[in-house]
C-alpha cells in the first residue's frame, strides 16, 4: 500500500532554511543534499514504520534519518491514518532540535 504524503508549512521552511544554508556555500552540494531527502520522502510512502519512534507516547510519530556525508538529516513526519504521512518538519543532524 503506498501512503499519500502531505507537508506542513514547518517543513517547508525548514527545507528552504536548509537549502538556503547550503546554497550559499556550494549549489552542487545544495542539490544532491535536496535529492537526497527527496529519495527518503519516496521511502516513506511505502515504509513509514520502518522508520525510528520520536515519542514513547505516540507510536505513529516517527523521525527518518537522511544520511547525508558525515553527518544527515532527520524528518519528522506523522503517520495520520491508514493512508497518509504528513511531513512535520526536517532539520540537520547537528542541529539542536526541530524549530
């Protein structure tokens, strides 16, 4: 079964600050970073319970890793109901937390 994927306006600022960051530094990198995440976002509508627990309270809230050179990113994302995942937010690994 292939989930429907939604995103919240958290994620989408989230992945303009991170493309942002990364823009500036090298495009090149900036795009396989994005293609990256874009190849886990496609894993997630087949797979959304593979990924680790975020909460021990809710079991459907979950976080994806992305590796990504040395380090990665990570997505929160919810599975809502029998047929969809809605992306929370996304942040870098070396950062703190979600904001």
């Amino acid at each position: 079964m292939t989930f429907e994927l939604k995103y919240t306006q958290t994620f989408y600022e989230d992945l303009d600050r991170l493309s942002d960051f990364l823009i500036d530094r090298d495009p090149d990198l900036a795009e396989r970073a994005i293609s990256g995440i874009q190849k886990a976002l496609m894993i997630l509508q087949d797979f959304p319970l593979m990924a680790r627990r975020a909460s021990v309270d809710d079991p459907l809230l979950r976080e994806l890793v992305v590796p990504f050179g040395s380090a990665g990113y990570v997505i929160l994302f919810k599975v809502t109901d029998e047929a969809t995942v809605v992306a929370l937010a996304i942040r870098h690994q070396r950062e703190e937390d979600y904001h």
